[in-house]
C-alpha cells in the first residue's frame, strides 16, 4: 500500500474531525442552532398577498373594582362587621340602580392581623379587613353613577373601571371581510405592476387582535378622573383586527 496516499487520507480525516470539533465550539459560543425544519410561505406558482382589516368598536360592557379597606380595628370580629356592614350596603346600593344581583360579585374578601416590632418581636397591633366588589353593567354610561352610591354607601377605594365588548365575534367577521378585500386589492395592484395574471384563491391564512397592547377578553382598564357631579369616565373605542395572507395562483 501507498504509504503517502494512507498519510494523506488520515490527514484529511484529522482535518475534517477538527473543523467539525471547531464548529461546534463556535456554534456553542455563539448560541448557534441548527434549523429543525424548513418551510416555504408558498410555492413557486403563487403570490402571496397580505391584507388587514380593522373595526372600531364602543365597548357596550363595564366593569366597576370598589374596594373597602378597614385599619387598625380591635378585633377579628370587629374588622369582619365592619367590612361585612360597608360590602352589605354598596350591594344595596348598586342594586338599586337595576344591576342584577348576578352581576355584583365579591372578587376579594381577608381579614389579617397588623404586627408592630416591639421588645424584640412582632406583635399584633389590631387587625386590618379588605374586601372588593366587582360590579357588571351594560349600560355603560351608568360607571359613574355607580362609583357615587358606592363611595356614599361606604366604599373607600375605587380600583378601576374596565370597558370591554361582550361578544367580540359578532365584529370579527366584519374585521376579515375588511382584510380579504385588502388582500385582494393589493394582489390586483402588484399583479398590473408585474405583469401577471393571477387565478383563484388557493389558500388563506387569518391572524386576529386587538389593538393597542394586550388586553384579556378585550378590556382593559381606564384612571379615573373627578370633576363636577362625579367622576368624567368615557369608554372610548376599542379596535378588533384582522390580518389575512392570501394565496393566488399565478396564470
């Protein structure tokens, strides 16, 4: 046998074992990783088109957090009568707007001791109540009457006022009909600008949202503001998008 030829073929592999033992240290020290698929947005004979779509909606649902804070009171029993006494009467109270009992809910309810540092040790120093009422309503101009008799009935703290939609699907769809009609509007434009035809619709990809940050079941929460016969709180207006990539065939 070649004795040359053999030196030659191990160098290569020595060679080869080395750039790959390289490699992986840079892939490790740069975080590299390899690609565990690979797919392709479309196929050679088609045009990708994305359009979007978007509809305003006025919020036609509200959410009023009242909160009652009880301090420093005697008592477990005492701090429990006096939150259950305040919760008891800003029920009442909102009830009697015409909100459903179904629709007032006690979200929060905790009674826990103060301690103070003294003589080298906690001790209790009274006892602290909380509770918090969450209060539905369609009749979204009715926030600020609520957050009045709340506050008149006993509530001191007022956590937030939430608008949202109740059936945001009922508006999706007018969103993606909005998004196709864009989609197919542009493909038209970049058709003429390219010269090609194009044929039918082969696929459709939606995407939806709402706009303006992340916001749980489409609501989100409002400051509120004083002024002249109670709090100024509007709902405004809330976005639901769409964004839909179409895929035509190219004739």
């Amino acid at each position: 046998m070649d004795n040359s030829k053999t030196k030659n073929h191990s160098d290569t592999i020595g060679g080869a074992v080395v750039l790959a033992f390289l490699a992986v240290l840079v892939m490790n020290f740069f975080n590299i990783r390899l690609p565990v698929s690979v797919t392709t947005s479309a196929q050679s004979g088609e045009l990708a088109v994305v359009g979007e779509g978007k509809v305003d909606i006025v919020p036609d649902v509200a959410y009023v957090d009242l909160g009652i804070n009880v301090n420093g009171v005697a008592s477990v029993q005492e701090a429990q009568n006096k939150v259950d006494s305040v919760n008891n009467a800003v029920i009442a109270a909102v009830q009697k707007l015409g909100i459903q009992k179904g629709n007032v809910k006690t979200t929060n309810y905790s009674i826990n001791p103060n301690y103070v540092y003294t003589g080298g040790r906690d001790q209790i120093n009274g006892y602290n109540g909380n509770a918090t009422i969450t209060v539905k309503t369609s009749k979204t101009d009715l926030v600020p009457t609520i957050i009045q008799v709340a506050t008149a009935a006993g509530a001191n703290q007022v956590q937030g006022a939430r608008f949202g939609i109740e059936k945001p699907e009922n508006y999706r769809a007018q969103a993606r009909n909005k998004a196709i009609t864009n989609a197919k509007e542009q493909a038209k434009t970049l058709a003429g600008d390219l010269g090609i035809k194009l044929g039918k619709v082969t696929n459709i990809v939606e995407s939806t949202g709402v706009d303006g940050g992340p916001i749980p079941d489409l609501m989100k929460s409002l400051p509120i503001g004083g002024g002249a016969g109670g709090p100024a709180i509007e709902p405004g207006t809330q976005t639901i998008s769409s964004v839909v990539t179409l895929y035509f065939q190219k004739n």
